[in-house]
C-alpha cells in the first residue's frame, strides 16, 4: 500500500534535476520534463538567446556526469532532449 502522503510530496518537489543522473526529483522522467520546460520558458520569457545558452550549459554538464555514470549518451539525443525544444521555430 502506498504511503499516504506519497502524492503530497511530489507535489512540493520543485521539477530541479537530480545530478548526476538528470532525473527530475518531482516526477522521476528524464530532466527537463514538461513542468521544467514551462518553467524556464517563463523565466527566459524575454531572453530566448538566454534560455538556449543557459541549456547548452547544462547539457554539458549532463553529457560528462552522464559519462562518468557509465551512461555515455549520443550528443544529438542530448541536443534534443536539452536545448532543440527550446529554439524559436519559424
């Protein structure tokens, strides 16, 4: 039986990645989940150069703790999963 207070707690976890695996400590996917895409996009309203830079940093981070893990992962996936969604479509 699950604990009753399982569902409240994820909700009070911030979407944040958990380093150095890159999983989001509220809801467990891979960082950054839907609720963190929404969230930067917000705080990079203004600023989408910004938001790009600010993910390309943070998928270096990723590519070189990732590795260290012994889960090294195609350069192209972590462009994808990290800073492509966040380009300004035309």
């Amino acid at each position: 039986m699950p604990h009753p207070y399982s569902n409240q707690r994820r909700y009070r976890l911030a979407h944040e990645p958990t380093r150095p695996a890159w999983r989001c400590q509220a809801c467990g996917t891979s960082w950054p989940c839907s609720a963190a895409k929404l969230r930067l996009l917000g705080r990079f309203r203004a600023d989408r150069a910004g938001l790009v830079t600010h993910l390309t940093g943070l998928r270096e981070q990723a590519a070189a703790q990732l590795a260290d893990l012994g889960q090294p992962i195609p350069p192209a996936t972590l462009d994808d999963r990290f800073v492509d969604w966040a380009r300004r479509r035309e």
